[in-house]
C-alpha cells in the first residue's frame, strides 16, 4: 500500500506540474498565432478567445500524453537518482511491480485522452471551421473596415475608406474601390459616399469622384469624372455547409467511411489512445539514470521519443490517405511493435536472457 500509494502521488504533483505547463506555453503560441489570423482578416477579433479554447482542446490529447509520458521518467528518474528504486529493489518489489501503480494513476488520463480524441477534438474542429466560414461569409458592407483594405465576399472587389463619418458605416469619405472582371479592370475614387437602398438592391452611393476604365487585353484606358456614382453591394452570404473533410466528421462515421482518407483519420484518432498507453510502459522500461549523464538526460530522452512516436503517426496518417498502407495493419505494426519493445525492454532489464543457441548434446 505504501509502495501505490507513494508513487501515485508523486505521478500526481509531476503530472500536474507538466500539464500547466505545457497548457501555458500553447495558449501563449496560440493566442499570437490567433491574434495574427485576426489581424489578417481569416478570423473575427471578437472570436479569437473561442478559437483559440477550441484549438488547445483539439490539442489536449496530445498534452495530456506528453504530460504522463514526462511524469512517469520524471519521477522514476528522481527515484534512480536519490536510490529509493534500490530500497524497492531491496524489499522485493521488481521493475515490473511499477505497472500496476502506474496504470491505476494513469486510467484517467487514457479515458481522458479516447474522450477527447474520439468526440470532443472531432466537434471543437468544427466548431472553429464554423466560426471561419460565418466570418469568411459577411457581405460586402461588414467586410468594410476604416483605413483597412478589405476583399469583397466575391473576390473582384477591394475597398478603402479613410474613415467614417459621426453616423457610423452609413457615410464615409475618401473612398477608394478597385473591380477585376474578365475583360475590364476599374479603379474608383470618391471624396464621400452613402448608402441607399434602392428596389434592385443596396447600393454605395458615391459623390463627387473620378473612374480610371482599363481594357487588359488592349490597353485602352478611359477616365471619366462623375457627380454620384452607384455601386452596387453584395448581400450577406450564408455560411457555408460544414466541411467534409475527414477531420470534421464524427468517429462513428469515420468507421463507416471507406475513403483513404477517412481511413486515414480513424487511424490518427485511435493511435492517440493506444500512444497514451504504450508511453506508460515505454517510459518505465527506458527510464535508467547515468551518473555521468545527469538526471535531465531522462527528460530529453523522453522528449525524443515522444516526438518521434508522433512524427510516426502523422507518418501513417498520410500514408494511409494516400492508399499506401491499410489502417489495422498499420496500428498492429506501429503500436504493436512499441508494446512488444517496451515489454521486451522491461524483461531485459529484470534480468531476462534469451537462450539462444543451445540445444541437447549428441
């Protein structure tokens, strides 16, 4: 009892420490990150506290994993170093006795992790294409921003008003609107406009201004002065349908989704919970201190790993999508290989030799 219980809480205070950690430094890379799409017009400003709690959530498995992974060589690292694994050596306890409090700590963490991957990463990347697509979806009108230049909804117009005037986005002064059609290109410029609604639609009525008509295939140029000028705007666009791509799309249809790369995905999301798993008993198996090496060399180790394993399943993802390979066999050799070297490794440790070579004398 003393021996679980002393270990698990020592997991616990390392695991948490981990967790924030890491926690803190994405929510710090994804609120630059975010802030930058925001200024760049992909997201809305008001949103970006929303799209970046999606985004640590879709990356919360990963974390948590890493987390577990790092408080468990942490810790047995500790253990190796102030000598208490002797002591446990000593009373009998083998290398192996460190499964069961291992697993008892960490079940939460790998029902934690199947949650999230398996339902909660699938609806929070939705939920952030959703809020894109509602952005990316405004009509000309709200696109318009003072001192900014704004793409219309269409893709053929770019406006730019210096600022409004004290009635909001209704007026407006020094005015600059540039038109791309297949055969024509247009630069307008007005001192003042407002809008009308007219039968036909609504309409940026501008005063007092100058048109610049441009042929691309000719050349030919036309300018001409006006007094008020109509131009019409685009209506507010629906957002658009959610995305099909494998990514947005439940776990329970992905099993039913024959396509590469839905197949693709499936293997991503299962191949977190089997990595959370298998970096337990991964860490346990490698975790030895060398005295020459000094106790931050288990971290580092870890983190090697760690990463290594993940560049694999991102590995297979593609291949997978690309029709490479076939997703049970690829979970069977990638994940069934490191659970059959982590054992192996253990055993190897405990004293166990494969006899190899011998046989009973002629």
């Amino acid at each position: 009892m003393l021996f679980d219980s002393s270990l698990r809480k020592e997991l616990g205070r390392s695991f948490s420490a981990t967790l924030v950690v890491l926690v803190t430094i994405f929510i710090t890379v994804m609120l630059i990150r975010t802030l930058g799409q925001a200024s760049s017009g992909s997201v809305n400003p008001s949103d970006v506290i929303l799209v970046m709690g999606f985004t640590v959530l879709s990356q919360l498995p990963m974390m948590l994993t890493l987390s577990l992974f790092i408080a468990v060589s942490a810790t047995l690292t500790r253990m190796y170093a102030a000598s208490e694994m002797v002591v446990w050596f000593t009373c009998g306890q083998p290398l192996s006795a460190f499964i069961r409090p291992l697993l008892r700590f960490a079940w939460p963490v790998f029902l934690s992790v199947a949650l999230l991957s398996l339902l909660l990463v699938p609806w929070s990347n939705l939920q952030i294409r959703q809020l894109r697509d509602r952005y990316q979806g405004r009509g000309d009108l709200e696109r318009v921003a003072p001192g900014q230049f704004i793409e219309s909804a269409n893709g053929q117009r770019v406006f730019f008003i210096d600022k409004n005037t004290s009635d909001g986005k209704t007026t407006g002064s020094d005015i600059f609107i540039t038109t791309t059609e297949p055969n024509r290109e247009t630069v307008t410029s007005a001192r003042s406009g407002h809008l009308a609604q007219q039968p036909d639609g609504r309409f940026l009525v501008l005063d007092n201004g100058q048109q610049l008509d441009t042929e691309p295939a000719t050349g030919r140029m036309r300018i001409s002065e006006f007094t008020e000028y109509g131009v019409r705007l685009t209506a507010r666009q629906n957002a658009t349908a959610a995305n099909d791509a494998p990514r947005y799309k439940s776990t329970l249809a992905l099993f039913s989704d024959p396509t590469p790369k839905g197949r693709g995905e499936l293997a991503w999301r299962l191949g977190l919970i089997l990595a959370s798993i298998n970096c337990v008993l991964f860490g346990l198996a490698t975790t030895k201190v060398n005295p020459r090496a000094g106790r931050s060399a288990g971290i580092v180790f870890a983190l090697l790993a760690f990463f290594a394993y993940y560049n694999l399943l991102t590995i297979g993802q593609s291949w997978i999508g690309r029709g490479r390979v076939s997703l049970w066999p690829f979970l069977g050799l990638l994940h069934g290989g490191i659970l059959i070297l982590s054992i192996v490794w253990l055993a190897l440790r405990q004293g166990w030799r494969p006899r190899l070579g011998q046989g009973n004398a002629a």
